[in-house]
C-alpha cells in the first residue's frame, strides 16, 4: 500500500550548478547532500531531490514529471528570476482556482511557480 511520495527527482548533469539555482536562486534550505550527487530539499509535504547519479536520465523540460512550487506572489517571483537571467517559457496567467508560470533550471528541467487564488 501506498503511504506518501517519498520524493520528486529531477535528474541533472551539473549538481553543483543546479543546487546553487534552488538554493541560492530559489532560496530552498538543503535538508540532506549525500555526497555532493544527491541533494534534497525538504519541503512541507515532501522532498524535492536533484541527484546526476542516474546517468540515463538527462534533464528535460519536455518530458518527464513536472513538479510545482507553492509560492506568494507568482508575478514578483517570475520576476525576479528573471531579471536573474533564469528563462521564463510560460508567462505568469490565471486560471479559476490559481496563477501559475513556467521557468526553466539551469539544467533544462521545468518547473512551475503556483499560487492558490480559490
């Protein structure tokens, strides 16, 4: 039986530049480094992982999960990131029950900025 998600990985090629992005950029607080190929960060609800330790797994914004990151402001988040050079590939829009945008990590992979309205 299914108790939880035990985590959400995203493959990458370059862990230290990728933890630099979720911890600097992002400011996500490294919860484990299992020698410098998997780092998590764990969140309210679970673990976000990024790890080069499955080498055929490449990142990727087209296929693959997709994770979202509950956040206050989804305009001033896309922003800032930016103005920081990360590449924005879905605008900020809204739907009935959220807003949400698309940015890309500096490995490929996507993520979504969320924010419940409803």
């Amino acid at each position: 039986m299914i108790e939880r998600i035990a985590f959400t990985l995203y493959p990458v090629k370059d862990v230290a530049r990728a933890r630099a992005f979720y911890e600097g950029t992002l400011g996500l607080a490294v919860s484990s480094d299992f020698g410098g190929h998997w780092i998590e960060f764990e969140l309210a609800g679970g673990v976000f992982a990024i790890s080069d330790m499955i080498p055929d797994l490449g990142p990727s914004a087209e296929r693959g999960g997709k994770i979202a990151f509950e956040v206050d402001d989804v305009d001033a988040l896309t922003e800032r990131l930016r103005a920081s050079g990360v590449p924005v590939v879905v605008e900020p829009f809204s739907t009935p029950v959220c807003r949400m945008s698309v940015v890309l990590d500096p490995e490929g992979n996507s993520l979504t900025l969320h924010h419940v309205t409803a």
